[in-house]
C-alpha cells in the first residue's frame, strides 16, 4: 500500500469512528434477547448457514451490521439480504482459498483457473447486483450538485462512510466507474469482517471461561458511558476492556530477493515469519506471559508516560497482530472501537457462561484457530437497561 494511500485508509477509519451511537443502535437492534440461558455456537453463527437458527445469525449480523454500515451507509446495511450477508463472509474465503488452489497452475492459465476452480466471480456478481445500484445513485447525486454548481454544498451535506471516502479517493476517472468502486469495496470488506468476528468469538470465549473479570469490565463500562455517552471518547477510556482484548489477542511471502544490512539473503518465494504466539508466552517479554492476565495492558498504561502504550491498537517489536512500521493494519482503529462496541453491549446486557469445557484453540498450517466446537451460554441480565 502506497503512503498515500495509507494516509486515506487511515484516516476514514479514524473518521467513521464517529459514528459510535449509529453503531451501538445497529448492535442493539440484531443482538435478540435471551429471556432463559440459551447455547449459542459462535462458529456457527460465523458462517451464517441457511438453517442456522435465527437468534445465531443475529449475533453474526452485529459484527456486520457494524462492518457494513461504516462501509457502505446505513441505507444498504438495513436493506442487505442474507445473500449479501452471506456473501461478505466467504467472499475473503474464496478470495484466499482461491489463491491456494490457482497458485499451482501456470501464470498462463490462472486467469482461466480463477474463473473454473474457485467461486470469486460468483461472489463478485452478488456484489455488483447489491452495491452498483448504490453506487450509482451516489455518484448521480455528486453529479446532480456539480452541475448545479454547489459541489461546496455537496462537500458538506455528502454521506461520511467508508464508501463515500472510496469514491472522494479514486485517484482517475477510470477508477471511479462504479464496477471498480465496487471491487474497492470488496477489498474493505475482505479486512472488515473475519478479521474482526474471529476476534470477537475468542473475547467472548475468555469472557466467559474468566467470570472472575466480568464485574470489573462492566463496572468500567457502567462508568464511562454515564461519564461521556455512547461516542468515541468513551470506547478509547475503556482502558481494562482495551487491556482484555489485547490479552486475548495474544506471515509473509517475499516477492523479489532481499538482502538484509548483515548480508543475510533472502531469496525470492522464501517465506518470512515471526513466531508471535512464541513470543507472547515468553518471560522476557511478559511477566508470567503463560497466564492469562486480563489487566496487564491496564496497569502498564497507568505508569508515568505510558498512557498511550500498550494498547489493542499499538505496534512495537513485541506487539506486532497489526504488523509493525509502514505496512502495519491501517484499520486497526476501526477494528478495535467495533469490538468494543460488541463486548461493552454483551456486558451491559448479558450474562455469559460455557456450555462446556474451556475452549482449546488448534493450529492450521501457520494460522491459530478458535475451538470450532465450543459453546457458549447467553442470558439476558435482570438489569438490563
């Protein structure tokens, strides 16, 4: 990603988190009470199948809702099918499987194999039929501003999401016609939901395997949000749900030779990793790294000229989920405030337990994945408000 692009994805993910309170609403309306215990399985409500049971699906839409209102508006968060729905979940599935599958046919027929051996195009055909319309009528409505010659009025009275930014950003007139600004969209979303859902599902899974930190999470919450509302200064002083998250949160191929200042080579298709779970299990790094801390985070924080350390959001040698230096996640922001959206609503509203054993992640190739078996217990509390 170039600088400048960088600096433009960066700072719509700064700006969308504005939209807290809209987004605490959609939280609200797709989060369906549970007057008695009720198992829930998350990773069943990841994939959002056609027999899933309604109040499973809700607890997906929340993670979408958020998602897609941010990106592209709320008119078409509302309106979404669960063909859209279902499509902005294994639209990023295919994309990367696809990706293994062709990677082992020849540069000349991989064009040919994306078509034939993955789902991508039909992915992206669900998306044109769902976003060109809006698309359309966004870009009309510039139109119709320009040629009444009040684009200042249209600079103050147009949308603030994540799709009007894509458009304000498109760089040539050949990269605003609306079936490339649809692929842009895409590409938002391919980092916008699983990334962030999977995050989701393993706080909610320490959440409920640690009953002995709830209290003090809700009480934090209880108090900032009398303090400052549901916005964004109150999510960024939620610092020990902030500290959760990055607890519980505790690869790349090289795509031309590289030489390292000591004269260490790289050769082209090697693969570079870090071993990041090594490293947050270390001593040396974390104190008693091997136990979960959900205040770690926290209590650092409170030391002089730490305030704005060793946050969900930060990146250092020893803290590198988002990657480190330029080419770290740019919306790692926007990430961090929907999750705290997410748990601060469960908090306020829900009690929490396992239905079974402690979850136990697995290893696949080099990705750490949740217990796709695990459940989880929702009810709702008796003073909710």
């Amino acid at each position: 990603m170039s600088q400048k692009a960088h600096r433009i994805v960066t700072r719509a993910a700064n700006r969308v988190l504005v939209g807290a309170p809209l987004c605490r609403d959609e939280v609200r309306r797709t989060m369906l009470p549970f007057s008695v215990w009720r198992t829930v399985h998350p990773m069943n409500a990841l994939s959002i199948p056609s027999s899933l049971p309604r109040h499973d699906v809700n607890q997906c839409r929340s993670t979408l809702g958020i998602a897609q209102k941010s990106l592209t508006g709320q008119l078409i968060c509302r309106n979404a099918s669960q063909e859209y729905l279902q499509m902005s979940i294994r639209y990023t599935i295919d994309v990367f499987g696809g990706a293994d599958k062709i990677r082992a046919y020849p540069w000349f027929l991989k064009s040919a194999a994306t078509y034939f051996v993955t789902n991508v195009n039909q992915q992206q055909s669900i998306a044109r039929k769902h976003l060109l319309p809006y698309i359309r009528s966004r870009l009309a409505e510039e139109e119709k501003y320009s040629q009444q010659g009040k684009l200042t009025d249209w600079i103050r009275d147009k949308p603030h999401d994540s799709l009007q930014w894509i458009i304000d950003a498109a760089p040539t007139e050949l990269e605003r016609q609306p079936e490339r600004l649809v692929y842009r969209v895409l590409h938002m979303n391919v980092a916008a939901v699983h990334t962030t859902s999977v995050t989701f599902l393993n706080c909610i899974f320490d959440l409920a395997a640690h009953p002995e930190i709830v209290d003090e999470l809700r009480e934090e919450v209880v108090r900032v949000i009398q303090d400052h509302g549901w916005t964004k200064q109150a999510l960024d002083s939620l610092w020990k749900m902030d500290s959760f998250m990055t607890e519980t949160q505790m690869t790349r191929a090289v795509t031309r030779k590289f030489t390292f200042s000591d004269g260490t080579v790289v050769p082209k298709g090697s693969w570079v990793l870090v071993p990041m779970y090594a490293m947050y299990r270390d001593d040396d790094y974390f104190a008693n790294a091997n136990e979960f801390d959900a205040f770690r985070s926290s209590r650092l924080r409170k030391q002089p000229g730490q305030e704005n350390k060793y946050q969900f959001v930060s990146t250092s040698t020893t803290h590198i989920n988002f990657g480190y230096g330029k080419h770290a996640c740019p919306g790692r922001f926007f990430a961090s405030q929907e999750i705290k959206l997410l748990l601060a609503h469960v908090l306020l509203s829900y009690d929490v337990k396992l239905a079974g054993p402690a979850p136990k992640a697995t290893w696949y190739d080099r990705s750490r994945r949740p217990d796709i078996k695990a459940e989880v217990m929702f009810r709702n509390r008796s003073d909710d408000s």
